[in-house]
C-alpha cells in the first residue's frame, strides 16, 4: 500500500460472506446444495436503496474491486481506476457490491469447497457454471441485501457478459447496463484460445485429472501457461512493443533459451504470480463459462430477439486496440440494442493497451464513463 | 428552454412528433435533447469526436460513436422517419452515397450545408483567385474539413439525377436570417441551404 490512502481510494475495506442455504439449480442441469458467496461493498446505500451498484468481474478477477485488505497490500483492488470517491463509479454517491462469482476460488463457493457429498474438496467434479447461473446468485445476493433494482450492472471483459445478461434475465431489476470490453459471444478464435489454455493445464502431469489437491500439488506449469497465453491477448502488439520491444535483460543475446527479452521476463513473471493466486480447475471453468456464451442462442442466433426483453439503458465501450474482443464485437451489441429501439450510448476509446485498457485510467475512458454515471446518480436522487 | 440554433429551429419545425430521428454527425446532441424533451422524438446520433461524445452523453442523448464515412451498414432500412445530416455533406468522402443510405434507413432525409455558389465565394475566387474564406467557411483549404463543397444547383442537379424528390427547401444568411434576395437568387445569395427530400 502506499504510506498514505490516496484520497480518491475507499480505503481499507472488509470482504463479507454470505450463505444461501436453498439449492441453487444450474443451467448444466445439476443442482448446488447451497452456496457461499464472498463480496465487498463500497459506501453506502441511501434511504430508497435506489444507489447500488452492481460489479461484476472478469475471468480471472475477484470481489476484490478498490481499496486496500491491510497497510501491507501492495497493489489495491483490480477496479481502482474506476471505484472510489469521486471516481465514475463515485462512492460518495453509490453503494457498491462486488461479488465473486460461484467457482471462483476467493472465498465463493467453487471447486475449493468441501462437497458435502463427499467430505473432499469439489475439485473437478464442481459443475460447470453459466453467466446466467451467474447472474441467478447474484440476484439471490440483491435480494438479501434488499436491493430491489440496481442502478446499474457493470461490468468489463466477461462481467460485461453479465451486465448483458442482467438485462436479459431480470429486465425490471437494473436501470442501466454498463457493457465494456465485452463481446456478445466469443468467436472461434477466442474459444481456441480459452482450448490452448485448457490443454496447457490438463496435460500437465501434476493436473492429475484435476484431483491436484489430493496429491498435494498443482500443475504449477500448465496454469502458468496458461496464463501466459491468456496474457498475450490481453495486451496488443503497440503495447507490447511501448512496454518491451525487444529488449534484452543482459543487454545481449546469449544464444540459449533462457529468458533474455524482457516481454519472455514478463510474461514468465505474470505466470508464475498467478499460480500463486489462482486455482486451475476455477480456471478451467471461467473459461468454459465464456465459451458457453451466447444469449442470442436462444432466438435463433438473433441477438435482437434475445434482447428483446431489455428495459435497461446502456453504455457499451470498447478499446481501438482490442482485439480479443474488439470494437466490432461490441457494435453488434450496439446494433441489436438500436434495432430493438432500446436506449444505448456507444463509445469506441483510442487506446493502445489492448483488452486490458478497460482496468486503466484512461483519460477519455473516464471521461464518458464519469458523464454517463453521473446521469445515473441524477436519476437516482430524483 | 434555451433557444435553438436557428438552423436546428428550421429542423426542429419539420420533424413531426413522436417521430424516429437519426442524426449522423450529432455534435454535442443539442438538436436530439430538445426533440426529445419537446417532442417525445426517439432519436441515435452518430459522432465521431470524442468531446463530443461525453457532451452527448452528459446530455442524455443515445450517441453512437462511429465514421459515417464507414456507411450505415448497422442499420436496417425504414428503421427512422427521418435522417438528418446538419453541416455534414459536403465534409463526407461520398456525398453521394450517403444520400442513398439516409434515404435507404430512413423515410426522409434532411440535410443542411454551406452554399458554395455564395456570391462572396464567387468573388473571391474569380477576383482574389484564391479559395474563399467566410464566416461560414472560416478555414483555409488546406485545414478545412469541407471537401466536397457544392452549390445549391450542384445538390439539387444530384437529388434529381438519383431520383430524390425535394420536398422543402428553405435558404438563410450565416445569421439564418432570410430575406427577398436569396428568394430571388438562392444560389448567389444564399449562405446556408436546408433541404428536406424522400425517394421519388
């Protein structure tokens, strides 16, 4: 953590956990027992309960938004470009939840969970998971926390997924829909991808069918390259090229295979961190929770028809330089929304960071997010 | 209320309401927050500048970030009563092909731009030899986003050779004033033309 809190962070702030004892039926057709739910909250919510805020987080993210767990925290949550007093998603104004999705691996209920069946951690034999059995617990979370109608969903990445679904699956129950960075369902090439990163983990010989835990292990080297793929397309070809070139770490080439570029350096260390921090088989699951993706599935491919049922206002961003999910991806969302009359704002943000601009304080970024939000708190007060 | 730029005043008076409006190259979406709240117009505007966009988006107007140079390829034909392009033809790659895609999505078209055939252009150019600078053309050639400039003659010349009926015409000075001599010759004393067309 830095010596003092910045100003404009929420400071030093407390996960909560919440247990929902009724079974939890999921789109696989399988059943949870009940299910734990880890989240945060930033500020607070008014008399009317009309100023929350749902976020929801990408692949590899967590309830961990903004702010600082302890003065020993390094780096504050994944969001705090955006959360915090002052910030577009202004805690002076909303209350805001976070939640970490069902098979995470934070503290939700996931395949680090003791199986009641079996007394042994869930493991592999976690089901497989939907944005929409997503977006089902989180409004089991709305509901206990009294929160009738959100003033808005948001999210980037795959939480942008479910701020698309939200509006979908429960149309009365937010006001706006802040879709960034996202896509209305993956291509072939990103399934490929999300593959490549799959087989990493499962052909590595610690994987052990997924049953790691019982030999007290963890395929260390899938999961890191995994990651390492992930990486790559999260960053675009400028950025890399700003951040790395082609660099050398000694400053020569020793013609051998050790690491010499520093973008290899790099991508070794985002690897090998987040082995640290990451559970394989919840990986496993992100993944397969964005492949399986696709709302307009239900009308026949027809992303206007699925959306037909949407009241919520939306605002979609995308990034120039994106191209894991790029901007076109996001005016397809834009064109069904528009093609169905709903109101929706669109803003295509000049940046060279990639996928990853959607975390990054960039200044336009800010800018229509800020305008956008403080409409929203407008009609909150009204 | 404040009061309209009065060339958005003249739009304002032929959009019906409860209309569907389309508005490529919105600005800063004046003309769409007052359709909306005076007229209960449903409206998307599409902008390309990024000040621009927040303006819109403070306003509570639907912008839609994206190069009309690009086409209207999003979206479906008949989907507006009208288009409308204000200031914005003669600064496209293809004026002519826009005229079909406003009058491809929408019922009827609306656009405003400079009259190149301005007796002070005119001037300029056959006296000065030199492009013509205005207070409606106020950039020099070489910053000006104008590229295809044109007279009323040219614009009407075009909308009948595409078979585009013209349904109003209206023509006004730089302070959108308008007065018995651009009546008489609204190619030479025109400033600034508004046109409202459908297909013939």
């Amino acid at each position: 953590m830095p010596d003092t809190i910045p100003g404009d962070s929420v400071g030093l702030v407390t996960p909560q956990t919440i247990q929902f004892d009724a079974p939890l039926t999921l789109d696989c057709g399988r059943t949870l027992p009940g299910y734990q739910l880890i989240y945060e909250t930033y500020g607070e919510l008014n008399a009317a309960r009309s100023n929350a805020v749902l976020i929801c987080h990408a692949l590899s993210s967590d309830h961990h938004a903004a702010g600082y767990h302890s003065t020993e925290d390094r780096k504050p949550g994944w969001w705090e470009a955006c959360i915090g007093p002052g910030k577009p998603i202004d805690t002076d104004r909303f209350f805001v939840v976070c939640p970490n999705n069902l098979g995470g691996c934070k503290g939700s209920t996931g395949p680090l969970t003791i199986n009641p069946d079996t007394g042994k951690r869930y493991g592999p034999d976690f089901p497989i998971v939907t944005v929409g059995d997503w977006v089902r617990s989180q409004a089991q979370l709305a509901d206990r926390l009294g929160i009738e109608r959100w003033a808005a969903v948001i999210g980037g990445s795959l939480g942008g997924m479910q701020a698309l679904q939200w509006a979908i699956d429960h149309p009365q129950r937010l006001r706006h829909s802040i879709v960034i960075a996202a896509a209305p369902k993956l291509s072939a090439q990103n399934i490929a991808f999300n593959e490549v990163a799959r087989q990493a983990i499962m052909s590595d010989p610690d994987f052990h069918a997924g049953r790691y835990y019982e030999h007290d292990t963890v395929p260390r080297r899938g999961l890191m390259l995994a990651r390492m793929l992930g990486h790559i397309t999260y960053l675009s070809d400028e950025s890399m090229r700003k951040k790395f070139g082609r660099e050398l770490r000694q400053g020569k080439i020793n013609y051998g295979f050790d690491v010499e570029f520093q973008v290899e350096s790099y991508l070794r260390y985002q690897g090998r961190s987040f082995v640290e921090r990451f559970d394989a088989n919840s990986y496993l699951l992100m993944t397969k929770a964005l492949d399986y993706f696709d709302p307009a599935s239900k009308t026949g491919g027809d992303l206007a028809a699925a959306l037909k049922p949407v009241q919520a206002h939306f605002l979609v961003i995308s990034f120039t330089s994106d191209w894991r999910f790029a901007p076109a991806r996001s005016r397809e969302m834009v064109k069904a929304l528009t093609e169905g009359d709903n109101p929706v704002a669109y803003a295509e943000i000049e940046a060279h960071q990639g996928h990853d601009a959607f975390l990054m304080p960039i200044p336009q970024y800010l800018k229509v997010f800020r305008a956008y939000m403080e409409r929203v708190a407008e009609e909150t007060n009204r | 209320m404040s009061a309209l730029r009065p060339d958005l005043e003249i739009i304002d008076h032929w959009i019906a309401p409860r209309s569907r409006v389309l508005d490529l190259g919105c600005g800063d979406g004046t003309l769409l927050r007052h359709l909306r709240e005076n007229k209960q117009v449903e409206s998307y505007g599409l902008e390309i500048d990024d000040d621009n966009i927040a303006r819109c988006i403070k306003a509570g107007v639907n912008v839609i970030q994206m190069d009309i140079d690009a086409g209207l390829s999003d979206f479906d034909a008949d989907s507006f009563d009208y288009v409308v392009m204000s200031q914005t033809l003669q600064a496209v790659q293809h004026p002519d092909r826009i005229l079909d895609e406003m009058l491809r999505v929408g019922r009827e078209g609306i656009v405003t731009f400079p009259n190149f055939g301005h007796w002070l252009n005119r001037l300029q150019i056959t006296f000065g030899g030199r492009m013509p600078l205005t207070r409606v053309l106020p950039e020099p050639w070489y910053q000006t986003p104008n590229i295809h400039l044109c007279t009323l003659r040219d614009f009407e010349q075009l909308c009948h050779a595409k078979g585009i009926e013209i349904l109003q015409r209206k023509v006004v000075n730089s302070a959108h004033r308008t007065g018995p001599l651009m009546h008489l010759l609204p190619n030479l004393f025109a400033e600034i033309a508004l046109y409202r067309f459908r297909r013939g």
